[in-house]
C-alpha cells in the first residue's frame, strides 16, 4: 500500500532540497517543484511501495539533468556544468547513449522512472504491449553492442 | 529540519490540481476545539480528524479509499477553511460538500445522511435519528454511526443527544462536544 504522498513530502522534503541544490544550485525550487510533479505523475502506477526516499532521489536527479540540459540548449554560456557528478545515473545515461530518443526514453521510464508497462504506455500513449516492446528491444540492443 | 517553503508546496499543490493529479487534498486548521484535520476528495469532504486522532492513520485511510495522490493545500482549500472559521468564530452553519464513501454500512450512511438535515442549533436524540434512518429500534447502532463519522463537525454528530438531555459521549470527547453546542448556543445538562 502506497503511503499518502504529502506524507513523504513533508518527511523527505527537506533533504530532496538539499539534494536539488547540489545538483542545480539557485534553480534548486525550480527543479524540485518539477521533480514533485513529476512524481505525482507516476506515483499511483510505481509496481511496489519500496524504497520511495531513493525513488524520489532519483526523480529529483533526472529532473535536475533535464533542466540542466534544457538550460544548456538555451544558453550558451562558458560556464561549466553546475549538475554534479551521479555515478550510477551517468552510467546509466552512458549506457543508453546510443539508441534513438524513444528507446532511451523508454528506459528511463522503466528503469529511472520506476513505471511498470502500463505507465510506460500511458507515458508514451502507446499500447501496454508496444510498451514492453519497446523496453525489451532496447535492452537487447544494448546487450548484444556489448556482446 | 526546515520544512520546504511553503510557496513551493503549494505551487506544486496548485499544478497537480490543474493537472487533476490529485486524489485527495487536506489542510490543517486552528480552531478552538484544537487542531482539526480536513481532508476533501473530488466530491466533497471525505474525512475531519481531531488532534486527539491520529494523522497519519486518517490520511493513510483517505489514501486507501481514494488514492496515494494525497497533497497538503491551505490555498487549494481556502473556501473550505474560510467556511470552518465562519463557522467557528460567528456561529454560521457549514453547507460544505460531504463525501461519506468512507463510511460503507449502508444503515451508518443513513444515519449520516439524516443526520446532515438537523440544522445549527437543534439536536435530536439517538432513538428519534434511528427512527428517522429507518429503523426505530436501532438506537444503539446510531450510536456507533456518530462514533465513527468520518466527517465530524460538518456532519454534526454533536447534535445527537441521549433521550436524558444529557451531553452523551463524543468521538472527539465530551469537553468538544459541549463547546460546539454551547457554540451553535445550545444548552445542556
């Protein structure tokens, strides 16, 4: 059963700030705030009531990639990046680097985002089916690039 | 712990409404029969928890019944909040919209329900409610309905009285039954 989400708001909160702000510095409420949304989005369809805290972790960090890559596009600027290293994130986008956007994106959904097929579905407006499609081709290819 | 600022909170809160993520909104009031708890669903009010209660039991409930998308809004729930200290500080009766989906007895629903229509400022005792729900002999029962409103306040079970006149027992203690009466400027013995 999936605790109340405001419940883990108000006991993580705090920390997923801080965790927001080493990422992106002074657009950590921007990042957070998306990052809570983005939550609510997936929450009622996550497949187990685990490990939530690390959840939104993760949540919060892909968010702060995101806005990090969105703010890169928009500015050109000299500045290093702000977004600080994530080990196993970096990993993991380094793994999926080579497959086409909708692959990609379907693992994140999968893998970063934590949805089961029918959220993927929903995420991608795809059937359940195109969805598992989808993630098991792409693991395959990456499987057999590292065969 | 600092807790987030309380315009992120509620900017999230707000966009999760507009995007109809939310299952269920609560806030927290200050009132003079302590801190109360209320919680609406898409339909109307589904739940109020006294202090003494506790909170995270009622807001795990709400989730059960209506879904985890359950998210804390003092901005999303101004009218609602506005309507209770109305009704707190000058005495003006509550027409707040009322989701009993939490209560599932079929005979406790309408006891509920009848119990809805006893104005501010009248009471009615527990056998004359049963009788009103339907069944005259089932006085007892009515008085586990009101002992487990889970919308107390809004659905007055504090304007039910035994057949003595006396205060009789309250879900939320005695001492808050009698400062709602005394409140809605009714006495008793």
């Amino acid at each position: 059963m999936l605790p109340p989400f405001w419940t883990l708001v108000e006991t993580h909160g705090d920390e997923l700030l801080a965790h927001a702000r080493r990422l992106a510095g002074d657009a950590a409420e921007d990042v957070l705030q998306d990052a809570l949304l983005r939550a609510l989005r997936a929450y009622p369809r996550l497949r187990h009531a685990e490990h939530l805290r690390a959840w939104l972790y993760r949540v919060t960090t892909t968010t702060a990639i995101d806005h990090h890559r969105r703010a890169r596009r928009e500015v050109v600027t000299d500045e290093p990046p702000v977004v600080a290293t994530y080990d196993t994130h970096d990993d993991f986008e380094a793994l999926i680097s080579g497959l086409n956007d909708t692959a990609q994106v379907a693992l994140r959904l999968r893998f970063v985002d934590d949805l089961d097929y029918d959220g993927i579905a929903s995420e991608l407006g795809c059937s359940v089916a195109a969805a598992r499609q989808r993630v098991s081709t792409a693991v395959r290819t990456i499987r057999e690039s590292y065969a | 712990m600092t807790p987030l600022p309380e315009s992120l909170l509620e900017s999230v809160a707000a966009a999760a409404v507009r995007e109809g993520l939310a299952d269920a909104l609560y806030t927290r009031l200050s009132t003079p029969i302590g801190r109360l708890l209320v919680v609406s669903g898409p339909d109307g009010i589904v739940r109020v928890a006294f202090e003494s209660e506790r909170e995270d039991v009622a807001l795990a409930e709400v989730a059960a019944a209506l879904g985890p998308n359950v998210i804390g809004s003092d901005r999303e729930l101004a009218a609602s909040r506005d309507a209770l200290s109305a009704y707190f500080e000058g005495g003006e009766a509550l027409h707040l919209p009322v989701d009993l989906r939490l209560t599932h007895a079929p005979f406790r629903r309408a006891v509920l329900e009848k119990l809805r229509e006893v104005p501010l400022g009248e009471t009615v005792s527990y056998g004359e409610l049963a009788a009103r729900a339907g069944n005259p002999r089932a006085a007892r029962a009515v008085g586990t309905a009101c002992a487990r409103n889970p919308v107390p306040i809004i659905v007055p079970c504090h304007r039910v009285l035994p057949g003595s006149g006396k205060l009789g027992s309250y879900a939320g203690g005695p001492e808050r039954k009698r400062t709602l009466l005394n409140l809605e400027g009714v006495t008793s013995r």
